[in-house]
C-alpha cells in the first residue's frame, strides 16, 4: 500500500525547526543530567562506597530482584482490572510484558513516568485485537491513577516528614512547601471523579496562550488532549458504574508502593545500615521525587538527592550512592529486558501475522 503523500506544511521550514527544538530539547536535557551526575559522582569516597557493596552477598542480589519480579505484577494488576472493567480482558502475564516493553521505553524519555504509552496503546490494539479507543483510554486512566497514587503517597511522606525530628524537611518553610499540595490533590481528584474535567481544561488553556484562533474542546485540539479528555470521562464513569473496581485499582497502588517502601528497606539493610520509619520515609520520597524530574531517567537527579538525603540523615553520603547504583543496576537489567520485547514486538508483527494466516 503507497503511503499517503505528506503535505507542504510537513516540509515547510517552520515544521522542520519545531522538529529540531524538540530534539535539543532532549539532547539539552541529557546532558544537563549528564553534568549533574559528574558534579554529585566527583570527590565521592569511592573506598567506602565499595565496602557498602562489597557486603552485598549472591543471595541478598536474588531477593532484590525477586521481589522486583513479583512488583511488576502487582504494578501492572491496575490496568489489567481496568481491561476486564472495559469488556476487553487480557491476561495478566502478557499485560506484565506489555507494561515491561513500555516502562523501558519511558525510562529514556525525559520524565521517566511517562514516553511508552503509545507503545502500550499499539501493543493492545495489534496484538490483542482491542479497540483504538479503549485501548487509549485504559492506558489514560492507569497513567492517571499512577499519578494520583504517587502524589498522594508522597505528600503523606513529606507532611510525616516536616514534623519529625533531624529531618532535612522539618520547620515552618518545609510546612509551607507542602501543606498546599493535599488541597490541591483533593480539588482535582474531586473535579476529576465529578465530571469537571480538571486536566483536559488545563491542557486546553495552555495550549490556548500559543494558539489564539482554538476553539472550545473540540476533535481539533490534538490527540494528547483527546486522550485527556477520553481519561476523564472513563474515570468519571468508573466513579459513577464501577465503585468497586476504582476502589481495588487504588488498592493496587497502594500495595505497590507498599513494596517500594519494602524494596528499599531490604536493600540499606543488606547494606548494613537498617533504616527506620522516618529515615525510609524520606529516603523513598527523595528518590522517588527524583524521578519526577524531566531528565531522562533521572539522570544526575537521582545521584545528587540520594546522597544528600542521607548525609542530612547522618547517615553518610555513601549509603545514599551505594542505593542509587544498586537502583541504576536493576533498571539497567529490566529496560535491557524491556528493549529485548520492543525489538521483538516491532520487528516479528510482519512476521507473526504471515504465521498466523498460513496457520489459519
């Protein structure tokens, strides 16, 4: 089949130099991170960072990344109970390795949460036969639920963490970082479930100050508004048909986090440094901050906050480095993994559907 021709505007000056800002715009961001993991790596006592790890036996690396293994299908539970809510079920283990190709690919794309979704999307529809829209608009809702899980776990963890003691965001500026965060994750998530349509609105605005001429929410607004707009309205009804699966799927993410909080205990307890509930408070709440950064995969964010966090701990900046290599080696491992199925999916879907029709 020819492909359809490109327009003039698709080779126009102006279309090719957006093009080009986007792609400095990443390149900026990579070695802006680059830079910031070589300021906080440079002067590291490297000695006793070694001898952290060197107490780190073969049977403490199988149980970090056995309980890694059995997150990935805890985390991924909430869009497979999304998938049965939406009439096109799909089972657990091929939801696993979708969401496994997905995280890698988000995982170099500035903003670590969020770039594999439209993976996600054309996994489900090519793959599973599921409907572009419904396909969309559970990978929306999922990503949407992460989001408001993670917000709201860690504004618990820096509220706890303000009123605790030798806790480098305790006093009244901490306070003041974060007592506005709750009031606004409570209006949200109300105008959300309420059918106010908080993000799509949001979304609709700022695109509004570079484009005077657009007109109120309408199909010409762009695809990641649509799929804003498909989101909401699907978290609405959830709200409003599905009570009962909204409140599992938040459950799901709960446990999940419940695990991250385990992950990250086990690992600076094999490191010799068994950490209370406010150090690993505000040790997960950095790292995991951290990752909010636009830089790509968090690079130089992660390096410096976690180290910091820990000597303002008193717990020495070498445990908080030693946490983030143990940390940078297992998403190596998983998005190494996570590339494999990509590559796999994208280069045998010829060949696979060949198979299938001589079979059929």
């Amino acid at each position: 089949m020819t492909p359809p021709l490109k327009s003039p505007e698709d080779f126009s000056t102006s279309s090719v130099f957006r093009r080009g800002i986007k792609k400095s715009w990443r390149w900026l961001l990579g070695v802006l991170g680059l830079a910031l993991a070589w300021h906080a790596l440079r002067g590291v006592a490297w000695a006793g960072v070694g001898d952290l790890l060197a107490g780190i036996g073969p049977l403490a690396i199988l149980i970090i990344l056995s309980i890694n293994l059995l997150m990935l299908p805890l985390m991924t539970a909430r869009w497979w109970l999304l998938l049965r809510t939406l009439g096109s079920p799909v089972s657990l283990l091929s939801v696993c390795v979708y969401r496994s190709a997905a995280n890698a690919i988000s995982y170099l794309t500035p903003g670590p949460h969020f770039g594999g979704e439209p993976l996600s999307v054309y996994l489900l529809h090519q793959r599973q036969g599921i409907p572009l829209a419904t396909a969309t608009t559970s990978v929306a809702v999922d990503r949407l639920l992460e989001l408001l899980a993670s917000f709201f776990v860690l504004t618990l963890c820096l509220i706890s963490l303000v009123f605790a003691e030798s806790s480098p965001f305790a006093g009244s500026q901490g306070l003041s970082i974060v007592i506005a965060v709750p009031m606004v994750l409570t209006f949200v998530l109300a105008a959300l479930f309420t059918g106010g349509r908080p993000l799509s609105r949001s979304v609709f605005l700022f695109k509004r100050f570079g484009r005077r001429d657009l007109s109120p929410l309408s199909c010409n607004t762009g695809p990641l508004l649509d799929v804003i707009i498909q989101g909401e309205a699907m978290a609405e009804s959830l709200y409003r048909l599905h009570r009962t699966q909204l409140l599992l799927a938040n459950l799901l993410s709960l446990a999940h986090w419940f695990g991250v909080f385990a992950e990250f205990w086990l690992m600076s307890f094999f490191l010799g440094f068994p950490l209370s509930f406010w150090h690993l408070t505000a040790v997960v709440a950095v790292a995991r901050l951290a990752f909010f950064t636009p830089l790509p995969a968090g690079i130089g964010a992660l390096e410096s906050a976690l180290p910091w966090a820990t000597a303002s701990l008193g717990l020495g900046s070498a445990l908080g480095l030693s946490l983030c290599l143990i940390i940078r080696s297992r998403d190596l491992l998983f998005s190494l993994a996570g590339f494999g199925l990509t590559m796999k999916y994208l280069t045998c879907q010829r060949k696979a559907s060949i198979i299938n029709k001589q079979s059929g």
